[in-house]
C-alpha cells in the first residue's frame, strides 16, 4: 500500500492540510492522518490533490473538427455545424477513429479528466452495413481510452431516424440499428468484452416512443440528449403532444440512473419533473451558439461534459456554467454553495463526484472505497500566488496546472506529460491526412 502526502486535499468538500490518501491496488482504503505503519509516503510538494474530474459527455471523434468551424460559411448555427461533423463522421475509417479518439482521450487525462461517458454512435460501415465484427467501433473507441489510461463509461447510443416526419438523412446511416433488440444486444456484447456499457437513446428526434419503451427495464445508466435546439422540442410536441422530458418519462426511463445531456431550453414542468443528473456541456453549448440552461432552477445535481471537444478544459467548463448563468440573471455567486469554499466546491462537486455518480462509477471522491482516480494541481504556479485556493484553482485553473494524474491507482499523467502523446497526435494527424481531412 501507498500513502500519497500533498499539501492540501479535497475532502468532503473541504480543503484540508496534512491528509494523505491511502491506496491499495485500484482502490482508497483510507484518507486521514498518514500512518507510515500502513505504507510507503510519497510526499506531493507543492501540490493540490483532487479527485479526477470526470467529462459525462463526449463524442471524441468530433475532435477532428478542431479549428475547422471557426469561420463564417453563411448561415451558421448548430444545424450547418452538424452538417460539417456528418462529413466527418461518414468519412473516418476505423483507424482514424481510433486515431482521433486517443488524441481526444489522452488530451481529456492532460487535462485532469481520469473518466470519460463516451456517447459513442458511429455504428456501422458508411452505407450502414455492419462491420463483421458488429461492436468494432466501439471496441476501437474503448481501446483507445485504454492505451490513455482514461477510464471510460462507453454509453452505446440507440438512433433509429433523422426525425418526425423527416425524410432519412444518408450521412446517418451509421449511427442506425434496425431495432431496439440490436441496441440492447450490442451492449450485452460490450459488456461481454469487459467493458463498462450504459444506454443512450440519443434524443427524442432520432428515437420513437416504441424504443424508448423497450429500454425501460435496462439496468445501467441511461443518458440522452434532451431539450437542446427549439426546433427539436417543437418537432416532439408534433409528435408526442408533449415535451422531450415528458416522452422519456412516460417511457420509464427518467429515474436516479438517468442524465439528460443538455437540457438546455426546458420548461418548469420538465424541471420538477427530472430525477438523476442534468449534464451540462457549457464550453459546447457556448461554440453551437445552442442557448444556455437555467441551471440555477434545477433541482438535480449536474454534472459536466466536454461534448464536441471545442476545448477540453475541466476549469473552463466549471466557470462557464457559473459565469453564463451570471450572465443571464445580472447577478453573482448564484449555482449552489458548499461548505467553506461555498461556490467553488459546488463547481468542483459538478466536475467529480456527480459526474462519477452520472456515469455509475464510484469515483469522484477522495473517500475509502473510492476508485483511486485523483489529480494534483500545481499550486506554486503564478496564478494561484497571494489567492484563497481552491476558488482561484475553480476559477482560473487550465490543464496546464495539472501535474499528475492517477486512475484506479495507475500514474496516467507524469509531471505534465501523457506518456505516447507525441506519437498518439502524429497518428491522428496522419489518419486525417490519409483521408483528406487536414487542413
Ligand atoms: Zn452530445
């Protein structure tokens, strides 16, 4: 067993000095005073240590896309941007995905993440054929999380059609499986392969109510896309009668296991009636231009995701929800407060522990029999000198700040180094060209 000693912990929502955490294999066994008696000490100087931050939601590929749409090309809005990732998403073979995904995953554990939820739909071949393996990219994205060493949730996304009464999209032939029976088999197999699978019908446009009832007795976490454009909620109240939170309830599958990703545009009745987690994608919502949530209304807890990979920043996304929200109210300090640090444990809370509990993973916590997935933030840096810590590491932190990070007790992260990064970034950039997508 291993102590490891920073200077200062965040335990329970609070910061406290001379904690060390104990570790056994992949697991915390205990957090307190350190008893050298139990195991060797590994002194973190000058460090914070924090539990890894966990990103709910992720589309990795999309990464391709970096710098790619930051330009007018006439109308812009998410609609003309999701046009763009279609054409990237029909043209990346499976070495590319691989290729993309492990640049993704291994800039996600540089900057503090040690769990991603994988929202992962490219199913198939181009034309929808399946591959011979069926669950191949799948398999691809989980062992490029692997050779990261990120954890990874790979939430298997269950998409039936391009809308209500809209005609079939050819670019999302992809992402189609021929019924719910496929969607639930092809997370058995995932399992089967060992590893860690969850449910994602992906939103009321793609998915009818049939299949979202045939999901009901599923017993993992369950997440999707919920309330994020205008014209998607008017599409389901044509359909449904109803709004998108509503139809998934009715359904069944809004309960303590569920997270609606987004919720971006819902009405009081949607909000009193969600159970399970909110995941917000601010730095995504902020690129789409798609709105912003109310997040001072909700009455679950949130939690956060890097979703289109704009920026992979966990600091970034913890501010932003905060300051948009400050923003929309004409108001300060308005998310909710805990313990001494008030705002910024709230914050850090959204980015560990409720997205661990989002994702079903006992994670996200400095606590004895916690996974042993924690960060340290280097604190003799410049911009956290004369500050009252843990707000100024919340609210001016970056991924340059973090320093190591470990997942289920494996060392990932090395003094700021992601141990093959150089190479993982030449193969997606090679992968890319092969195909003509670089710039
Ligand atoms: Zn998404």
């Amino acid at each position: 067993m291993k102590w490891y000693l920073p200077d200062a912990a965040w335990v329970d929502g609070e910061l406290r000095r001379d904690v060390g955490v104990l570790v056994a294999g992949e697991t915390i066994v205990s957090v307190g005073a350190v008893d050298e008696r139990l195991g060797d000490v590994e002194r973190l100087h000058r460090r914070l240590l924090l539990p890894g931050i966990v990103n709910a939601h992720s589309h990795a590929f999309q990464r391709a896309l970096r710098g790619h749409v930051q330009h007018a090309s006439g109308e812009d809005s998410f609609w003309s941007w999701r046009e763009r990732m279609y054409a990237l998403a029909t043209a990346l073979d499976p070495e590319a995905i691989e290729a993309v995904s492990t640049l993704a995953f291994a800039e996600m554990v540089r900057a503090g993440f040690t769990t991603v939820g994988e929202f992962h739909y490219l199913h198939h071949q181009p034309d929808g054929t399946p591959y011979a393996d069926p669950d191949e990219l799948a398999r691809r994205v989980a062992h490029a999380a692997q050779k990261v060493g990120l954890r990874i949730v790979l939430l298997r996304v269950a998409y039936a059609r391009a809308g209500f009464r809209v005609d079939a999209n050819l670019r999302q032939r992809r992402f189609i499986d021929r019924d719910p029976t496929a969607v639930l088999a092809a997370v058995s197999r995932l399992r089967g392969h060992g590893i860690v699978a969850g449910l994602a019908p992906h939103s009321v446009r793609a998915v009818p109510r049939e299949w979202l009832q045939a999901f009901a007795d599923f017993d993992g976490v369950v997440h999707a896309h919920v309330d994020e454009q205008p014209g998607e909620i008017e599409q389901c109240l044509a359909e449904h009668g109803r709004r998108p939170v509503h139809v998934f309830a009715e359904a069944g599958l809004v309960h303590e296991r569920f997270t609606a990703v987004h919720l971006t545009h819902p009405d009081d009745t949607e909000i009193a009636a969600m159970r399970g987690h909110v995941c917000a994608c601010p730095t995504t919502e902020l690129d789409l231009g798609d709105g912003f949530l109310p997040a001072w209304k909700l009455g679950v807890p949130v939690c956060l995701g890097s979703d289109s990979h704009a920026a992979i920043d966990p600091f970034a996304e913890m501010r932003a929800i905060e300051w948009h929200s400050r923003a929309l109210l004409g108001r300060r300090n308005v998310l909710p407060h805990e313990g001494p640090d008030g705002l910024a444990s709230g914050l850090l809370r959204m980015g560990t522990e409720n997205g661990a509990r989002s994702l079903g993973v006992n994670a996200g916590r400095l606590a004895p029999g916690a996974l042993a997935d924690f960060v340290t933030v280097d604190v003799s840096r410049l911009e956290f000198a004369a500050s009252r810590l843990l707000p100024a590491v919340v609210f001016n932190g970056s991924p340059a700040a973090i320093s190591d990070a470990w997942v289920g007790g494996r060392h990932v992260l090395k003094d700021g180094r992601v141990p093959g990064a150089e190479r993982f970034a030449h193969e997606a950039e090679a992968a890319l060209r092969r195909l003509g997508l670089a710039a």
